[in-house]
C-alpha cells in the first residue's frame, strides 16, 4: 500500500492541528536536561564510592589471607624441621652403627633430605588451595 507525500503531509498537518503540545515554563527543557545530568553524576559518584569500598575491602582480605599464610608456613617450617630432626634423631644410632664416624656428616644431611622430601609433597597442595 503505498501514499503519495501529499497524503502524508495533510496526515501530518491534520495531527498538528488535533494534538497540541502542552505548554511548558521558560527553561523547562534546559533545567530538565540539567536535572538528568545531575542525577547522571550522582550515579557515577555513587557507582565510584562502591567500587572503591569493595576495592577496599577486597584488600583487606587479600592482606589478612597474606598474613594468614605466612603464619601458616611459618607453622609449616617449624613443624617440618622439628619432624625431620626428630626423625634424624631416632635413626642416628642406627647411622653410627652402619656408617660409623660418617654417620656425625650424614645426620644433617638426613635431616635436610626428610625437610626438603616433606616440604616437596606439602608446597604443591598448599599453592592449589
């Protein structure tokens, strides 16, 4: 169906005659773009304040997650070291009978060996976690 321009444009004209616009204060439009844009900023101003407190708080955790692990590895060390030297320990007389004054060289060497073997096994789970 197709309308030449002539019936459009007495289309249009007969609206604009039928639908008048209403009337509208001097600076309507001007103070109403200005209110939009002021409560444009305020959203951004708002969206920044909340972007900025969960940044906040987000290092915050990262911080105590930090502290939190270097105490734990801390833990980790000492329980590591005492477990290995405990364990040196109970086997030294058994070092001094088989590998007689070696044995004073070899300890150390165990007690580093069962540290490095256990903290091996240990640090890979921890750095999934």
């Amino acid at each position: 169906m197709s309308h030449d321009n002539t019936t459009i444009q007495s289309l249009d004209l007969a609206l604009q005659k039928v639908l008048t616009s209403p009337h509208q204060p001097a600076g309507f439009r001007a103070r109403l773009l200005s209110k939009v844009w002021e409560e444009q900023l305020r959203d951004v101003q708002a969206d920044k304040q909340a972007l900025e407190q969960e940044h906040a708080q987000a290092l915050e955790r990262l911080r105590k997650n930090h502290v939190r692990m270097q105490r734990d590895t801390l833990a980790m060390i000492v329980g590591i070291a005492f477990a290995a030297g405990a364990l040196a320990h109970r086997l030294f007389p058994w070092l001094q009978s088989t590998l007689g004054p070696e044995a004073a060289t070899a300890l150390p060497l165990l007690a580093v060996a069962i540290g490095m073997l256990s903290a091996a096994f240990v640090l890979p789970s921890r750095s999934n976690a």
